[in-house]
C-alpha cells in the first residue's frame, strides 16, 4: 500500500510533485475544519499543515496510522506536542527555508515605521500631501537589539543590519551567543535588560515558549530608550500587546513594526486600537509568504518524509 499523505493547507507543488514520484498518494484537502479533519485522518499516514491547521490532541488520537506531522513552516505552537510523543509520531518543520523572508520583512517594517511610509501611503491616497509630518530617522547608525541572535533570522538581521545599513548591532539569546558575535562582528549583551536600555531599535526573533510569553511586558517597555522602536514577526504574545499599546500611546515608543498578534486577525478592541495608530506598521502574518520560502518550504517537507518513510 502506499503511504498516504494529507495536505491540509496549500504548499507550493513542487513539494507534492516530489511526494508523488516517489510514490506516496497525495489527498489535499485544504479547507477542513478541526471536526472534520478528525473524521478524516484515520486514514491517513501523515499530515502537511501550515498555520493554519490546528493538530490537537484529538486530532492524534484519530489518527490510529499516523507516523509523521510535517509543518511547513517554523513555529509548532499549532502541533500538540505532547501528544504526538506519546504516539512516537515524528513531528518536523523547515525552519532554515524562511530565513531571508522574514529577515527582508523585518528590515522593510522597520524603515517603514523609521520613514513613516504607512502613514505618508496613506495621505497620499486620500489626497493629503503632509510632507511636515513626514520627517523620519536613518537607519544608519542606529543601535538595533536583536533578541534571539544565535537563531537563523536573528543573525540575518543582524547582517543586514550591520552589512547593508551601517547599524551597529547588539545581540541576546538564552543561548552562548558570543562566538556567533563575534564571526558577524556584532556586542553580544550580557543579558536582555542591557539589550533593551541600549537599543534604538529591539527585533524579536525567539520561539513562542512559556517561557517567551511577553518576554517584552510592560518592565522591559519601560526600561527601553524613550522613542525605541521594536519590530515583531515572530509570534503575537511574545510582546505583552496591552504593554505595547499604552508604551506607543505615551509616548515611551517611538513605533512598532508588526507581523503578529494576539488573534489573527485582531478582534479585540485593544488590538484594534493597536494596529489602528499611525506610528504602527502592520502585515497579516506574511513573514514567510514568499514564493521563493513557500517553494523551499514545501521541497524540504517532502524531502523529510521521503526519508522517513523510504528508509
């Protein structure tokens, strides 16, 4: 019998080509909801999902063939873990296919919110020429925090930063991040307080963990520079939103340049209000969404499963 594989959310084809030449039967089935990929799953061998798709515990117990649970993408905080251990279900990601997506993303957010080019996109098209209000500061030269700088983004960010800007760069990780410092010429920080009360700019590049849950609340706000600017497309609650909003409002931050949130979309009025001020640059959670990463992505998922299952 062939192993059979369900696509629960939309890969690029060239990881399903690979699939099907090397034999695996492929059924996409990419709008599922959770009851009904409950039903389904016990058919199925293993699983390809992206964001969106929501692998609980039910979901595993379903699945009574399940060998594999392949996320194309990074983060697994959409995966029951637990669960798939206690079924020695293989759990597999592509975390180094992202890389210069979500690096260019999070250089484009920040000289967004530096240059104010949201708001001035936004004048011009209700016909507002507002040139006064439009004075905004070089990257060159700034100070960017990078929290995370031993992870693959993180040290892309912090090359861009450093090769393409002239920024200087200061680096934090729970990892020994100095030997990565040192090769890419970046102040590896003794801890994340020194990042955060030197940093103009603070780009967040960490796992969401328990222990990253607002790993930026509202004492790591006030201890960063009057007017810093902090980027995030790694995951909402790592920033405390409620911490971040009245940061901005205050006038404490100088902006914000955001890829993630709470809830996605936003629903909350909070978060509403949040993504609503002028001096904060939204995306929908697009850090990866490239053709260039969605191609990658999908040729190292079926890449791993080959191995899994061919072996």
């Amino acid at each position: 019998m062939p192993t059979r594989v369900l696509v629960c959310d939309p890969i690029h084809h060239e990881g399903i080509d690979a699939l099907k030449r090397a034999g695996f039967e492929i059924s996409e089935r990419t709008n599922l909801t959770l009851a009904e990929l409950v039903t389904e799953v016990a058919q199925f061998d293993a699983l390809i999902v992206r964001g969106r798709t929501k692998v609980t515990a039910a979901v595993i117990d379903a699945g009574l063939k399940l060998r594999a649970i392949a996320r194309s993408g990074v983060g697994l905080d959409n995966i029951d873990l637990e669960a798939a251990r206690k079924r020695s279900i293989r759990v597999i990601s592509t975390p180094a296919a992202p890389t210069t997506s979500v690096a260019e993303l999070t250089i484009g957010l920040i000289l967004a919110v530096l240059r104010k080019i949201a708001f001035a996109d936004r004048a011009m098209k209700d016909g507002r020429w507002e040139k006064p209000e439009l004075m905004g500061t070089e990257l060159k030269g700034k100070t960017v925090g990078v929290v995370g700088a031993v992870g693959r983004i993180g040290l892309e960010v912090a090359r861009i930063s450093l090769q393409g800007f002239g920024a200087r760069v200061i680096g934090y990780d729970v990892l020994d991040v100095t030997q990565k410092a040192r090769e890419l010429g970046f102040r590896a920080a003794s801890d994340l307080i020194e990042l955060l009360r030197e940093s103009d700019i603070v780009s967040i590049h960490v796992p969401y963990l328990p222990a990253t849950h607002h790993l930026i609340d509202e004492k790591a706000i006030t201890m960063m520079k009057k007017g810093a600017v902090i980027a995030n497309p790694s995951r909402g609650d790592i920033i405390d939103g409620r911490a971040l909003l009245q940061g901005l409002k205050a006038g404490k931050l100088g902006g914000a340049g955001l890829d993630v949130f709470h809830k996605e979309p936003p629903i909350d009025e909070w978060e509403k209000e949040l993504v609503g001020l002028p001096n904060v640059v939204c995306t929908s959670h697009i850090g990866a969404q490239t053709l260039e990463c969605q191609r990658l992505e999908s040729i190292m998922v079926a890449e791993e499963l080959i191995r899994i299952f061919q072996k």
